[in-house]
C-alpha cells in the first residue's frame, strides 16, 4: 500500500484480557516505531525497529508489554491482562533510513479502549 | 516527561491571519522534525530542520532553529480553515530518541 497500515481501528477489550495490535509499514522502510498517545498528549515512545532487530524498547510500560517485527516487514504490539491506564491510540511509524534523518511516516493508530 | 514543549498550548485566529508555534527542548539534537495531527488521524511530517540549519521554509511554512536558546518556532503564513489541527515538534538525539511535545491546537476562525 501507499502508507502506513494500522488494524483494528478501534479495540474494545475487558479488563485482564489480552490484545494484539497490527502494524503494516511502507514497504521497503527500515526502520519502525510504535508509540502511545494518550488524549491532548503527544505521542510517547514505546519500541523501535531496525529491519527484524528490536533495538530500543525503553519505552514499554511494563512486562505485559511485548513486539516483534519477525520478518523485518510486519509488526505486531501485544498488550496482556491489559489494564485501563492501557487505554490510548497505538501509534506506528516507519521510516526510510537507520537514523531518523528521514521523516517517518505514521499510520492513523489504533484506539484502544479497557473496560 | 517530554524534552520538547509547545507554546501556546492552544491558538485560535481568524483565516488569512499568521500563526506562530514556539518549542523548546533541554539537551542536544541531530535534528527537529514538526508533524502536524488532524482529530482521529495519525501525524503526518512537515519539516525537518537539522542541527546546524537556522532556517527552513516550505510552501507556507517557515521553520527557524536556535540551538543555543534550544528553541524552534514554526510559522505558518496566510493560514486556512484546513490548517486547523495540533501541530507537534520532535527533538531527535539519535536513531531511537525521539521525543514529542505535547502539543499545540490550532483553530483558524473562518
């Protein structure tokens, strides 16, 4: 596709169950980040990508918290025994290059909300 | 917390008017980015102004960068009603840390 690939749009899920989120980047980008924004915030760093290497999660919350970009293209986020304070958009980005010299490129996110 | 702030948090001015937003970081960058974010959508790239660059300009844009004050400011000239949107800066130290604002609103009054 042309841009950046997000599914589902929205998640509703019950307190304690687990969810998976999608994330299709611009083919051939090599680098990708997922972030979360919380309402009237900027996003917030969560883990990035180079190629199927997962280099920095500093960012995830806690250990519910888990990615993988196994075949450097597709990457998933999982959230399990989610909590409501996981409640937010799920943002992806990729980008062109290593650096971040080069804009990334964002999906429009996923809403998730935790009942 | 976020290395870069917006300012104002929010602005609200009449179409055809200019539309000033400031940021301000703490430590060193290789490069600042300004994305902008319609409701319900996700951000989309403006500019990219990099460390030893003062000044870049786009279309209607005009990004400036004083690394010794650690502050960028984006203008945005003749605004629209399709400009109204929150508008982020993003301090880039390397190829992980990036860092958002948390935001300005725009609101171009028609």
């Amino acid at each position: 596709g042309a841009g950046v690939s997000q599914s589902p749009r929205y998640k509703v899920a019950k307190r304690g169950q687990d969810v998976a989120l999608r994330c299709d980047p611009i083919s051939g980008h090599v680098s990708l980040f997922w972030y979360q924004q919380a309402l009237g915030q900027g996003p917030e760093f969560l883990t990035y990508f180079q190629n199927e290497a997962q280099l920095d999660k500093s960012g995830l919350p806690s250990d519910r918290f888990f990615a993988e970009r196994p075949e450097g293209s597709v990457s998933t986020l999982k959230i399990q025994r989610t909590q409501q304070e996981d409640s937010a958009v799920y943002l992806c980005a990729s980008s062109l290059d290593r650096g971040l010299q080069q804009p990334q490129h964002f999906g429009d996110g996923t809403r998730l909300s935790i009942l | 917390s976020q290395q870069g702030e917006e300012d104002p948090q929010a602005l609200s001015i009449q179409e055809g008017e200019n539309a000033t937003m400031n940021c301000s970081y703490k430590t060193s960058i290789n490069n600042l980015q300004w994305y902008r974010q319609n409701s319900g959508r996700g951000l989309v790239h403006l500019i990219l102004i990099r460390s030893n660059e003062r000044e870049k300009h786009s279309g209607r844009l005009r990004v400036t960068l004083d690394t010794s004050k650690k502050s960028s400011s984006l203008l945005i000239t003749a605004s629209r009603a399709a400009d109204t949107a929150s508008y982020f800066c993003a301090t880039i130290r390397s190829a992980s840390k990036i860092i958002f604002g948390s935001g300005t609103r725009l609101s171009i009054r028609p």
